[in-house]
C-alpha cells in the first residue's frame, strides 16, 4: 500500500542536513522544529548517553527505494559502515563536531554532505543518490563469443563501479616481476607475508592469521595459484580488501578478511 509521506528532498554535496525524525533503534518519532536551529535540521538530546549519533536511511532519488550494502564513511574519522536490508546505518559513540557524511553505492554517483552535531545529539536523515547511466565497454565478438570474453566483460563492469583494487594486464605486464604475489603487494592496503619462504598477500586491516579468499576464473581456490601462477598467464586480478567492498558474486565465509579474484588469459 502507497504511504502518504511527502517525496524527500533533493540534497547536494556540503549542504546542511535535515533531520525530521528522532530514530533509537528501528523505532522512530516524529520530532517538533527546533526554531533556534532551523537551518541545521532537526535535532535531539540522546537519552542515557554520554555521547551523539547519527542515523541515516538511504535511498535512490528516482524511485525512493532503499539502497543497500552502500559504503558510508564520515571523513577524516575512522567511522565506517555500510546500509542494511532497507537502507539504514547509524554511528554512535560521536562526540560533537562537524562530520562530512561521504555515501558510495554501486550504480549511483557518491554523495557528500555536512553533519554539524552537538554534545548529547542524534540527527536523523533521509539521504538519496543520484542513479548513474551504465555503459558497457565496447565489445566487439562474433556470435556469442567465448566465456573468456564474457567474465572480463564481467570484470570491467565491477572494475567501473569504483568498488576494490583492479589490476590490468598492462599494469602486471609494467611491473615485470617474476611472482604474482609481488604485484599484488602493490596494491595500497596489501602487503605480503613470508612464512618458511612462501610468501603469500595479506590485507593490511586483517587481524594476524586472517587471510583472503581466492577466486580463480571465478571458482574458489587457494592462495597457491597466488604462488605459482605466472604474471604473464595472467590477464586481471581483482582484490576487495573487506566484506564492506566485496560484491555479492564473491561474498564467501572467509570474504571479511578480503577476497583474491584472478583472471588468466587461458580461462575456458
């Protein structure tokens, strides 16, 4: 059934927000303009806290749907997320101040917007991302085509939504080494580990002994193919540095220490 609530307005980056509910959990009251502070949006004393919090709900500005797994970070801070089911986020433990809320999402253009919060305050907010066109790279094939073609076509639609590291195969043919694991280690927030001489790529976020998956032509594999692998066999590597990043094709039991996708040139 249509709900009656009024369409949400349109913001642009580093605009103030506006706050029209007062949200604790997944419940939320509707909350009186502040006169004093009409500019800044709505706001209110969080109760039983020392500290302020921000709640957020997201959707798409063309539909009002919700956009899930999108990335939410506030600048400069540590505070990062990502939205649920139905589009909401929260940080908490805030202390005053003013934040830039930054929000990425597959498929829509990023959004930035400024949080003045005060001491003992939680600020409520509707955000919407703009939808962006997708284009395909041009692919020229004859009849189907092989499957090669088609999971890196695959691979540069995810390498065109800004999400992850990407390698090409010029940048692996540029590097010129003689071990994968060696470019892989390029990578900002990779770093390689030896252990007994085998040295294989870690996540630099990843607690000691948490690994990443890998992927090989798109089947789960192990870090062996990491090792042995040539670089000049290779035609792509995709690296999700946390399950915040990682798209759902990847998603695995072991994907919150990151994930590995390789490409060969040679896949079937």
């Amino acid at each position: 059934m249509a709900t009656n609530r009024p369409p949400l307005p349109r913001f642009r980056a580093a605009l103030p927000l506006g706050f029209p509910y007062l949200c604790l959990g997944y419940l939320c009251l509707s909350v009186a303009p502040a006169a004093a502070n009409a500019g800044l949006g709505q706001e209110a004393a969080a109760p039983h806290t020392d500290s302020s919090a921000i709640i957020g709900e997201l959707e798409a500005e063309d539909t009002h749907e919700p956009i899930r797994r999108a990335q939410v970070y506030l600048a400069g801070t540590a505070f990062a997320t990502t939205t649920d089911s139905v589009g909401r986020f929260a940080f908490s433990d805030l202390d005053a101040g003013v934040f830039m809320i930054e929000i990425r999402a597959v498929g829509f253009a990023p959004g930035t917007w400024r949080a003045p919060l005060k001491a003992h305050q939680v600020l409520t907010h509707h955000f919407e991302l703009e939808r962006l066109p997708y284009e395909l790279p041009e692919v020229v094939v004859k009849g189907k085509g092989p499957l090669s073609v088609r999971r890196f076509a695959d691979f540069e639609r995810r390498r065109q939504s800004g999400l992850g590291a990407f390698l090409t195969q010029e940048r692996i043919e540029r590097a010129n080494t003689a071990s994968l694991v060696d470019v892989l280690a390029t990578v900002r927030g990779v770093k390689q580990v030896c252990i007994s001489n085998e040295c294989v790529a870690k996540m630099v976020r990843s607690p000691p002994g948490c690994y990443p998956q890998y992927y090989l032509d798109g089947n789960e594999s192990s870090s062996y193919f990491a090792r042995l692998t040539p670089p000049q066999d290779v035609k792509g590597v995709e690296i999700y540095r946390g399950s915040s990043e990682t798209p759902g094709e990847f998603q695995g039991s072991n994907s919150g220490c990151g994930v590995i996708a390789i490409w060969t040139k040679s896949a079937p």
